[in-house]
C-alpha cells in the first residue's frame, strides 16, 4: 500500500512531466505565434533532442555528488523559468536557449527522481511506479494544457506548464516535511520490535524471538523450549526464506572464534557463527588458508557451509568439502558430534544442512597452508568467451568470468598459485562500476541503443590487472550494492549454451537489468544435498538491483536453467518443492531419512522448510 510519502513523492514527478508533456506537445503553434516558421521549430526540436542525452549523460557524472531534494527543486525552478519565458513572447535567440533548457533537463532529473521514490517508500514499491507516472504526467499534460488555449492564443501553455513545475516542487517541499514526521524503522532485534530481514532486505519475518545464544548448552534450552519452528541465522546472506518463521530465529552471532588447531594436518576447529572475512585472518595467523573461496566474505561459517556456498575451481570443491568434524544441537536440544573417520555417511547427510538437520555449533575444517596467488584480469568478447569456454576455465587454478548486460564482453578473473613477492592490488572499481550501469540504465531509458554504446564502449575500455597477494587478500570483495540473486549449477558442459540464452533473454526482455551475471565452476563432491554431488559444475549467478522487483526476471530465467538440470542454489532464489528437488538429488529419501533421526518433532522446519522436503512443518508451540 503506498503511503503519504510515497504518493508526494509520485505526484511530484507526475506534475514535473506534465510540464514538460504541456510544452512539448505545442511547441511548433507556439513558435508560429511568435513569428518563427515550422522548419526553424523542427530544427530546434532536434536539438532539444541531443540536450536531453546530454543532460543524461551529464546525470550520470553528478548524479552521486548532489542532493536529490536540492537537485529536484532546482530543476523545478528552471523549469518554472523556461516556462515563463516562453509564455513571454520571446525572441528566436531566446526561444531556443528556453527548448535547449528544457531538452536538457527532462533526463537529467530522472535519477534523482528515482531516489526520491526509494527514500519515500522502503518497500521499493513506489520506485517501481516513477515510469508510470512519468508516462501519465506526458500524456496528461497535453490534454489539460489544450483545455487553456484560447483561439490562436497558446500562450496559456507554457503558463500550465509553469503551474506544473510550480506544484511538482511544492510537492517535494510536502515530501519532505512528512518524512520528516515518519518515526525511525527498528531494527532486527531492538526493543521496539522483532523484526528480521536478510542482507538484500527481499526477506523478512516478524518472529515472536530473536535470541543469540551464548553456548551450545543455551541453544539446546532455546530449542527445547522456544516457540516453534525454531530457525536458524548465520549472517542473513541467503535470498531465500530458509530463515523466516514466526516463532524464533536464533542467531549465532556469538558462537565464533577459534576452538583449537593441528599445524600439522592444517586443520582448523571453529565456532559455526564465526565470519568468513575474521576466519580468513585467523587461518592466517596459525598458518593456514581456506583452499578457496567466493568473493564475499560476510557470511558466517555455518550459513556457508549449509547452504553449499562456493568459489570456482574445476579441482576446488565448495566450503563443505573441507568438514573433518561436525558438532550439532539436535532437534531435541542435545549436542551431538560426527566424525569423517566413522560417520561419514552421516557427514556426507548433513554437510549441506540448510539449518534443518539439527544447528551447527562447531566445525573442524581440513585446510591447506598458507599460500598465495596471481591474480590476473581481462576483457574479451563473449563470443570468444564462450567458444573457449571449457579450455579458459580448466587452465587456471581458479577461474571465473563476468557479463556485463548489453556489453558484448566478458570479463575474466583467473587466480594461480604463485611463490613471487606481493605486489599491490589495484583498487576495487566495483561499485563505481555498478554505479555507472546503473546511472545509464536510469537515464537512458528511453534510448537503449545509445546505452548500449556506452556500456560497450567502457567496457572493451577495463584496463587489465595482475598482482600477487597473500591468499586472503585476493578472493573478496567489497560488496556495497545491496542486490537479489539467482543462482543455478548446471552440468558443466551445458553452461555456455544456458548462458547465452539468459544473456538472450536479458537484453531482449528485461533492459532494466544492470548488474552482471557470475560463471564459475566446481568439482563433484558426495555430499547428498550438495548441488555439485557427483557432477563436475558450471554455476551461473544472475543479479538485481535490491531496489527493483526481481521476481519476474527470475520466473523468466529460472525455466532456462532447470531445462538444461540445473540445481539451484539452496540460498538463492527459486521457486523448486521437494517434488522437483527429489528428482535432482539420488540420495534424497537417504538425506531425508537422516534428518528425521535428528529432528524427529520438526522443531526446525518452518513452512518454507516443509515446502522444501515435502513433509509437516514443525509445531508452534514449545516442549516443556
């Protein structure tokens, strides 16, 4: 439901572009009324035409540096002054400096048009209807404007659309003294309320608890005794509902840290809610290196351990691969050890536990020794991408590649072992990047063509990069830009035919996708409810702004990859039930079965989960 902010917010744009609609649409009879012939107003037309991607273009370098509330009324005055000054009988030297104007304008505040609407509604809805009010402040405009005309006299245009500009600023002088009323949104936890949401914010849950145990002896009270279904948090990294439950999530925020190491064998045994980006500074303290990792290092061990979480490598296997010990809290509430040596068929069952086989509490992880890498990075066309697909991603140790939408190329990452002396990584262009696509994408709605140029332009553009750094140095980045993911794992052979087709599907269907897309591979593993059991992988990452809708870009690719069998990332968005999932999985029954002697009242299966495997979510209330 929109609120008060919201509609302020939407109203302002409408009244914006019904000036602009308004002036627009008579331009060559107001131009006949000041004595300037058809031909000279058509040139100026055109004109006004490259303003506006100049003022887009311009858009994109400013966009981050000005206020938008200061950037909204000051274009709001400019435009009130274009439009009273065509309203005054100008002269043809005046008459264009006023089109060239507002040519320029019109994209030009359509950026900050966008984060007006994202500050005034949290739930995205409202940005998802600027366009549409844009587009009814065009069509509006020109229709209340010819309702003023007097005869041959259009001067009462220009002084509609005056009016117009007049009341979009005053609209956004409404917006903000209303937000400025709106009391602040509490946070997951606080005393003002339980609320829950995942990284991206798509997520949420309103759980009746929120609890962050200190030991393994507190956690089995809570899930004794807390209200059901009980769930589990690592680091909310997950796009996917496996946390939600009304009624308690438990954190595990406080069970980190370093329990105890072997130098010799490089193993490592550590708390399940320790951070991926402290544990890598841990390892490296006593000597030891994860053998690979994915580019963000937010997660905690335990969420990326249950939920498969990966790097790329076609000898590297996912974080799971490397579990030597397992400690658990079972279902009712006892603590409950696995060893690969004697129970390694019930560590294969639950390595990738997405939280419902009990609750992870310690790990002991199989490391290597500390080493580093080269990492090197490139552009090349994504033609030539995939044609060399296979032999590009098996040369190297670790090798990945981006598409950038509406770019035509890729850019490759590959990492190799090295035993030189480090050399500085350059410094992250990311989200500076993303920034970019994402100011194109906004501002040259209207003229793809012209987008696409550029984003090709800059891209083929990407200086190359080539360092050596200490392994923890190398594999993640800093991921600023809130985003919802899909990801599928298809059998590596098939990967370069479903990602052309996805690259197909985007730019014909979905131009307002900017965030790239991610191909990486990973070897088979005999993990049961892992997606790369006993398949050499090709996984393919698709992304969208947290800011837009992203459910019908991933209805419409999902059908895509599960045609070619993809198995989704159980963290990342899809839309499969136990129905399909068994299908894709030979030792589901097995995994199943294994669960139901952990958890044998369901205490850990919410709805979602039970959607999942096909069984009978857990009770409400608790065990006393």
């Amino acid at each position: 439901m929109l609120t008060v902010p919201s509609l302020t917010a939407l109203l302002s744009v409408f009244c914006y572009f019904m000036f602009f609609g308004a002036v627009w649409a008579f331009l060559e009879p107001l131009g006949a009324q000041y004595g300037i012939d058809g031909r000279t107003v058509g040139l100026i037309v055109s004109a006004s035409l490259a303003a506006q991607v100049l003022g887009a273009m311009t858009a994109t370098v400013f966009e981050a540096r000005i206020d938008y509330r200061l950037a909204v009324a000051t274009i709001g005055v400019v435009a009130l002054v274009s439009s009273l000054v065509l309203a005054s009988g100008p002269d043809l030297t005046t008459f264009w400096v006023a089109a060239l104007v507002m040519g320029f304008i019109l994209l030009f505040i359509v950026p900050y048009q966008i984060r007006l609407a994202i500050t005034a509604d949290e739930t995205r809805t409202a940005v998802l209807l600027v366009p549409a009010a844009q587009l009814f402040g065009l069509a509006i405009g020109p229709i209340a404007a010819s309702l003023l005309i007097d005869g041959k006299d259009f001067r009462p245009v220009p002084e509609f659309a005056a009016a117009s500009a007049v009341a979009s600023v005053l609209l956004l002088g409404l917006f903000v003294l209303v937000a400025r009323g709106r009391p602040p949104r509490a946070g997951p936890g606080s005393a003002m309320s339980n609320n829950w949401s995942n990284w991206s914010g798509f997520v949420t849950a309103e759980p009746r608890l929120i609890a962050s145990p200190a030991d393994a002896g507190e956690l089995g009270d809570l899930i004794r005794t807390a209200l059901g279904p009980v769930r589990v948090v690592g680091a909310g990294h997950s796009f996917t509902p496996l946390v939600k439950s009304e009624g308690t999530i438990l954190s595990l925020e406080k069970l980190e840290g370093l329990v105890s190491h072997d130098a010799e064998k490089h193993q490592a045994r550590v708390r399940a809610g320790t951070r991926l980006g402290p544990l890598m500074h841990i390892l490296q303290g006593i000597g030891q290196g994860l053998p690979n990792m994915g580019d963000i290092d937010r997660q905690a061990i335990g969420g990326a351990l249950g939920t498969a979480t990966h790097g790329s490598g076609p000898k590297l296997g996912a974080y799971h691969t490397q579990l030597e010990t397992v400690q658990i809290v079972d279902g009712l509430g006892k603590l409950r050890d696995f060893k690969r040596a004697g129970d390694q068929e019930t560590i294969h069952a639950i390595g990738v536990a997405l939280g419902a086989f009990g609750v992870l509490t310690e790990v002991t992880l199989n490391n290597i020794a500390t080493y580093r890498l080269r990492r090197r990075k490139w552009v090349l066309p994504i033609t030539e991408m995939l044609r060399e697909f296979e032999t590009m991603m098996a040369a190297h140790r670790s090798a990945e590649f981006y598409y950038i939408p509406f770019s035509g190329y890729a850019q490759f990452i590959a990492s190799d072992l090295s035993d030189v002396a480090p050399t500085p990584r350059p410094p992250e262009a990311d989200e500076a990047g993303l920034r970019t696509l994402r100011r194109l994408r906004t501002a040259l709605a209207w003229l793809p063509s012209l987008r696409g140029r550029l984003i090709r332009s800059a891209v083929a553009k990407f200086p190359a990069e080539d360092y050596v750094q200490d392994w923890l140095n190398v594999y993640a980045s800093d991921r600023q830009t809130k985003f919802n993911e899909m990801e599928y794992h298809l059998p590596f052979e098939v990967g370069p035919k479903a990602l052309a087709e996805i690259i197909e599907l985007t730019e014909k269907h979905f131009p307002e996708v900017y965030f790239p897309m991610e191909v990486r591979t990973v070897a088979p593993d005999e993990f049961w409810l892992s997606p790369f059991y006993r398949r050499p992988t090709c996984s393919i990452a698709i992304h969208h702004d947290a800011a837009n809708d992203p459910l019908p870009f991933m209805r419409a690719a999902e059908p895509i990859f599960r045609r070619y069998g993809g198995r989704p990332h159980w963290g990342k968005m899809h839309s499969l039930k136990a129905v399909e999932l068994k299908k894709l999985y030979p030792r589901w029954d097995d995994a199943m079965a294994v669960r139901r002697d952990i958890d044998p009242q369901n205490r850990l299966v919410s709805p979602y989960m039970a959607g999942l495997f096909g069984i009978e979510p857990g009770p409400s209330g608790s065990e006393r």
